[in-house]
C-alpha cells in the first residue's frame, strides 16, 4: 500500500520532527526571559535615565535650587580692662610721629646713629644690645652768685632795699650747703636716669641762684642768704585757732596736718583732722593683712595732733628749708626752724619765720599765705614765682619760744634783724601782715 499524503501539512512548511536540539520556540522564549533581565537591569542603573533623555521620554525633573549655606561667624569681644592708676607699661611705647627733641620736664634730646658689623639676621635678633637706644643725661652745674652783679641779676633793686648788702658781700662765701643741694640733685638724676618721668626737671634742677654766708662788720650778725623760685606748701592743722576744716582736706590723704614748727595747744578744741586720722586707723586694723608700721605711725600721728598745734599754710606766712638744712646744728649759719627770715620779692619785703622742713633735692618753698601775698594766683598746684628772683634772708639761731603766731611780734623781730645788717633803704617797709583766720583767739 502506498504512503498517503498528510490532510495538515501545507505546502512548503516541513512538518514537525523529533529533533536533538530546542526548536524555534525554546529560543525565542529564552531570548525573552533574558532580554526581560537585562532590562530590569538597566532600569536599576543611572543608564535607564540617560536612555530615556536620549528617546526625550525622560519626565522634565523640577530642580529645587539649594537653600543656601548661611554661616555664622563668632563675633570675638574685646574685654575692655580699666587701666590701673600709677602702674607703668612694661616698657615704654613711642606714639607715632612723636617727637622726643623736647621734653615737657625742659630737658632736650640728642639723637646720633651708628651701625656696626653684625651677624646674621636670626642671630642677632635674639641678641642683647643688637639694636637699642642710649640715653645720656648731660647737665651744666651753675655756678653759686657771689658778687653784688651777680646778686643784682634777679633783682636790680636789691641793693637800694638792703643798703648794707655791698658790706655784707666783702665778707660773703658759698655756703656748703649749696654744694650739698647740688649733689643731692646730682645723685637723684644719676638714680632716675632710666625713668625719664622721674628726672628733675630744668626748672627744678636749676631753682637756686646762690647760697651765701655772710657776717655784718660792725654788729657781727651772721646772714644766711639764698635767691630761689617760690614753690607753695599748704600744709598744717591748729583745733585751737581754726576748729573745722573743709572735708576734702580731713579726709585727704594727701594732706600733712603738721610742720616742723608747733607748740602745746592752748585750748581744748579737738584738732578737726584727728577724725579723719582716726578713720584711717580702723580701716588699717581691719585688713586682712596688717601693717603694724601703718598702725603705729597713725596712732602717733593722732597722739600729737591731741597735744600740739601746729602753723596753717593757708593763714601763716612761713618758708620751708630743706631738712638736710635744718638738721645741722654745727654750722652758725645754717638756717633753723624758728629762725626769722625777711623774704624779698621785685620792692616788696615780707617778715616770715622758718616753719617747716621740706624735699633734700630743691629749695624755694612758701606757704600758700606768703605766695598769694606775692602772687594772687598761686595755689597748691600753681607757683606764685617760677624764675630764681626771690630772695631769702635768714637769721640763723635768731628763733624765739615756739609758740602760737603773733604776727606783729615776727615783723617787730624781723625789724630789729634788719637794723643789724644796715637796715632797709629808703622808702621800704616790711609787709604788715593780717589776721584771716576765723578765730578771734588768734593774733
């Protein structure tokens, strides 16, 4: 029997045979499992996006601008420290463009320069001395006045006021005690020449013309004579002649209720500077740490203001003598407290006695009464004569019992001292000198 023909085969397309390998659809199936895979694939990485941008599929992203990075900056405050009174910086600081050729205190500066073969530049910054400064303190010592010329200089009408002063000068040398003043002034500048607010100032340095030592022929009445400027002293207390005093000066520390010059209290009127004194004790007993010095010191202070009074600057007419001076009591001529001194300024003529003892290193100092009789503008702070054109007359161991002021009885004494050196010339007179005090138990 022949082989039929299959009713489903068509013509053209083989039927399907058993094969060893997959046919068609296996590999189309496989193909789309892994075609499946590989785009899973993709989507999961950053190539999926740029596909997309590529076919403009991709969905417009808005982008949100970044907030923007605010950073806050530490505002750094300067702690402002009150500057301390009297403390000195650690060393000195020039302010800029300051010029140092004059000085406020009268000296003058010289400047020099001078290089020297140095090392190198890291070496000699670290050395001492590689570049510094010098300060040289140069001064010109005067010479003391001796002559009538020289005398005369300061005050052309000396010798019509002290007509006897031409014989005086023929017995007249340059006191020791001027040569004193000026080594004192010496070895002060040589110990402050490294603190230039320390330095004497010309006008301190140069305050006296002479110092002179003279004897009168004919009376044999010694003279201690100086020319000086006029600085003011307004120190001193008296509970018995003036009772109360401006509270600014009991409680000032600055303020010295004594002079050299006292004498045991008349009355019972409590010295008004005691309480503040008394003040000043309790607030020393009552610190932590104690000054058993401090305490003794005020604790006499006090005991002698209840026994004794003393001068008052602002009422009394008195001069003040180096204490160097008024320690001697060798010399015939040197000055004392107590003695009587007729001082001279232009044509007026004052009676006065010595009353306190001041600084080694100057001289020419009044009280506040004396310097505004001389000059209405004087004051603690201002001088009533800056120019060396006062002249002192002092009669040394001329002083009398230390007592309460009578101001007639200084001028009757000063006249009568007076009289022993040839008198004042023609025209002249000592200056009378008023009571101002409040109290009328005063002279």
């Amino acid at each position: 029997m022949s082989q039929g023909l299959d009713p489903y085969s068509l013509e053209g397309v083989r039927s399907r045979e058993t094969s060893p390998f997959p046919s068609l659809t296996v590999f189309l199936a496989l193909g789309f499992v892994l075609a499946s895979l590989v785009a899973g694939a993709l989507i999961a990485t950053p190539y999926a996006e740029k596909i997309r941008r590529k076919l403009g599929l991709a969905k417009q992203k808005v982008v949100t601008p970044p907030k923007p990075k605010v950073i806050v900056e530490e505002k750094i405050v300067e702690k402002t420290v009150e500057k301390v009174v009297n403390v000195p910086p650690p060393f000195y600081q020039a302010k800029s463009g300051q010029q140092v050729a004059k000085s406020s205190m009268g000296y003058d500066f010289r400047s020099t320069f001078k290089e020297l073969e140095g090392g190198v530049a890291s070496v000699e910054r670290e050395k001492e001395g590689a570049y510094e400064a010098e300060i040289s303190v140069t001064v010109n010592r005067p010479q003391a006045a001796i002559t009538l010329e020289e005398l005369s200089l300061v005050n052309p009408k000396l010798q019509e006021i002290l007509p006897g002063l031409p014989e005086l000068i023929k017995t007249a040398k340059v006191s020791h005690f001027y040569d004193s003043l000026y080594e004192t002034k010496s070895s002060r500048l040589k110990s402050k020449a490294y603190e230039l607010d320390e330095l004497l100032s010309k006008h301190n340095y140069y305050d006296c013309q002479t110092m002179l030592e003279m004897e009168f022929p004919q009376s044999k009445r010694k003279v201690f004579l100086f020319q000086a400027d006029m600085d003011v002293v307004s120190d001193g207390s008296d509970g018995d002649r003036l009772p109360t005093m401006p509270d600014k000066i009991v409680n000032s520390h600055y303020y010295q209720p004594f002079t050299t010059y006292g004498w045991p209290k008349t009355g019972q009127t409590v010295n008004p500077m005691i309480a503040g004194w008394k003040k000043w004790l309790a607030e020393e007993k009552a610190k932590a740490e104690v000054s058993q010095s401090e305490i003794a010191r005020l604790e006499r202070g006090i005991e002698d203001l209840k026994r004794r009074s003393f001068l008052i600057a602002e009422h009394d007419p008195f001069i003040v003598i180096p204490v160097s001076m008024i320690r001697d009591r060798v010399d015939p001529f040197g000055p004392n407290v107590g003695d009587y001194v007729v001082i001279i300024y232009e044509e007026r003529i004052f009676p006065a006695i010595v009353g306190d003892g001041g600084p080694t290193f100057k001289i020419g100092e009044g009280s506040l009464r004396l310097a505004r009789e001389i000059n209405e503008n004087a004051s603690p702070y201002s001088r009533p004569v800056s120019d060396v054109s006062v002249t002192y007359v002092v009669f040394p161991r001329s002083s009398g019992k230390w007592k309460q002021p009578d101001y007639q009885e200084w001028r009757e004494e000063c006249e009568k001292l007076l009289q022993e050196i040839g008198g004042l010339g023609s025209g002249y007179s000592l200056h009378k000198w008023k009571n101002t005090l409040p109290s009328s138990a005063s002279q």
